[in-house]
C-alpha cells in the first residue's frame, strides 16, 4: 500500500514519505533538509530544469535514510500532477532519438555491436532459451533502444513507458507497446529495468510487481545510481560547498532520483521481494563471442569497452548493476 501523504499544493502539491519505501521499515532519519529554492539545490533546480524553483515551496527537499536497510530516499516527493509536468515539460526529450542521439543512431544502424545486445544474448545464455523464444519486457523503456535491439534480435519483445509519445513511437518500431496494467496478463523470461527504481515512489511494490510477471526462473535486472558517494555530497550541501552542479547531485537530484540505493539497500529490497541477486558467470556474459558480428575490429576501442564491461558493471563505483530471480 502507497506510504505517502498529501501535503498542501500550490503551484504543485507533494506527499511524505514516512516508512522506508525499500523496505518498509519505520525507522528514518532525516540527513539534510532544504527549500528547493535555497543555496546549490535552487542553483540546480534553476538551471536544469529552466523553472523558477519557487513554485516548488509547497514542498522541501529532504534526504532521509532508512537506519535498517540504509536506503537514502527523498521524503518529499512530487505529486501527480508534478511528475507529469516534469517528464513532459522540463526534462528535455529529443524529438527524433535517430536523428539527434549519437549513440542511439549508432546502435540501432549496428545491433550486434551494442551493449544492449549483448545483455540479450547473455540472457538467452543464462537462461537456456534460445533469442528466437525469449520474452522480454523493457520497463521504463524511454525511446525503446533496448525493446527495439531485443526485437531486432528475433526475441518476443514488449516495452512500456508512462509517456504516449514513446510508446507510440516503440510500436512503430517493432516493439509490442503495453500499458502498466498489461503487464500484469503477460509473463516474461527477461524483464530489463535500466535507471528506473530510483524515480518511482514505491520501488519496493514495483519490484514485487515485476516479480509477478516473470516466467519461472525469469529475471529482472536493475541498473541505477549509486548512492556510495552520498555521504561526501551531504557533507557538501551541509557546508555551502555544492554549487549545483549536475554530475554532482546524480544519486540524489531533486524531483527525479528520489531513491538512493546501496548494494546494502538494493539486497534488503529484494529480500524483502522474497528474491534473490545472482551474477552469471563469464560464460554467460561473454554469450555474444558465441554469435556472429559482435564485435567490429575496425573499433579496437568499442572492442576493449565490450570485452572489460561484463566484469566492470559489477565494479562501477557510480552505478549498481543487478540481476534478480525469485527466491526458492
């Protein structure tokens, strides 16, 4: 059940968070508090998002932690309303990902050569089910690069997203589009979350959610921030010395990232899911060698990224990778 609590709203409303939204313990303390409008945060808000952070008053940034699991999470959180003026009208979207995004242009025109194929291929690997039978679901999906590189690959592949435009766009793209309450009807080998449970409010409910939604032995990976660092930002905050910077405030940006996960918290949530984390072995994670154009060595730099990464998303400093089943 949602923890939250309305708070009054004016421009925009807000809602507390009283219980660890991880883990659902009750005992939280709260690391730091300010207006969104004051010092580095308003800096931030001001700059990044293009608004005047006065019209978020009727709420506070506010980092709180969770003294069980450790979790670090925003108590004030957004309504509705706001979340939807957030992803709509301040967080920049392109227009064209193909046309306007490097990287993405690069991976769609090269499937084999990409990262996101290769985590497929790991998958079927682990999984013992071949592409052409995998079912995937990319929640979250944004611009659908990781549901069109599965789809691409011959797998199954379905993807959802709050925004209409995306969805309308994965379905013109070889994506099955399904809204958040389909999911619930259909069951997925492999079910990819990338930079998603640090934006919901209720991460724990999501997970228990998905988990739902998995075939037997099925998969859901979860790659976000990580919140190792949080402790010197804090610090800086507290002393005036954060001056609202972007790459800074990531595990904790306001509005967006409101959970802030450990490899202490994210263990405790999934604990909690009854699930358990389990890393494949390299066998697994060097599946793509196994497949025919994966690597191109006209790119001796894309070739050492792709052969160092199945080790080194294990061991980024900035950023947890996680791959959970059910637990028996």
């Amino acid at each position: 059940m949602p923890t939250a609590q309305a708070l009054t709203s004016s421009p925009f409303g807000f809602a507390t968070r009283s219980v660890c939204p991880g883990c659902r313990a009750s005992d939280i303390m709260t690391l730091y508090r300010t207006g969104f409008d004051e010092g580095g945060i308003g800096t931030f808000v001001r700059t990044y998002y293009g608004i005047d952070p006065k019209i978020l008053t009727a709420g506070e940034y506010r980092l709180d932690q969770c003294r069980a699991c450790k979790l670090i999470f925003q108590g004030c959180i957004g309504d509705d309303r706001l979340l939807e003026t957030l992803y709509t009208d301040w967080v920049e979207e392109p227009g064209d990902p193909e046309a306007e995004i490097d990287t993405y242009r690069a991976d769609i025109n090269n499937v084999r050569l990409s990262r996101d194929a290769h985590e497929v291929m790991a998958a079927s690997s682990f999984l013992r089910v071949p592409l052409s039978q995998l079912t995937t679901l990319d929640y979250g999906m944004g611009w659908a690069l990781w549901a069109r590189i599965a789809a691409t690959l011959g797998c199954q592949s379905y993807g959802s997203d709050l925004s209409k435009p995306r969805m309308a766009f994965a379905a013109r793209h070889g994506v099955n589009a399904i809204t958040d309450a389909e999911i619930a009807d259909r069951r997925f080998h492999f079910i990819n979350t990338e930079q998603v449970f640090e934006h919901v409010p209720e991460p724990l409910e999501l997970l228990c959610r998905l988990k739902r939604s998995l075939l037997p032995g099925g998969v859901v990976k979860i790659s976000i921030p990580s919140a190792a660092k949080v402790d010197h930002l804090i610090a800086m905050l507290k002393d005036g010395r954060y001056q609202g910077d972007y790459p800074t405030i990531v595990p904790v940006q306001p509005l967006e990232h409101v959970n802030s996960f450990t490899q202490q918290s994210l263990a405790a949530m999934a604990d909690v899911a009854k699930m358990r984390i389990v890393r494949p072995s390299f066998r697994h994670g060097y599946a793509f060698l196994r497949h025919y154009g994966t690597l191109s060595l006209s790119q001796p730099k894309r070739v050492a990224k792709e052969l160092v990464r199945p080790w080194h998303q294990y061991n980024n400093s900035r950023n947890l990778f996680a791959w959970l089943v059910a637990a028996h």
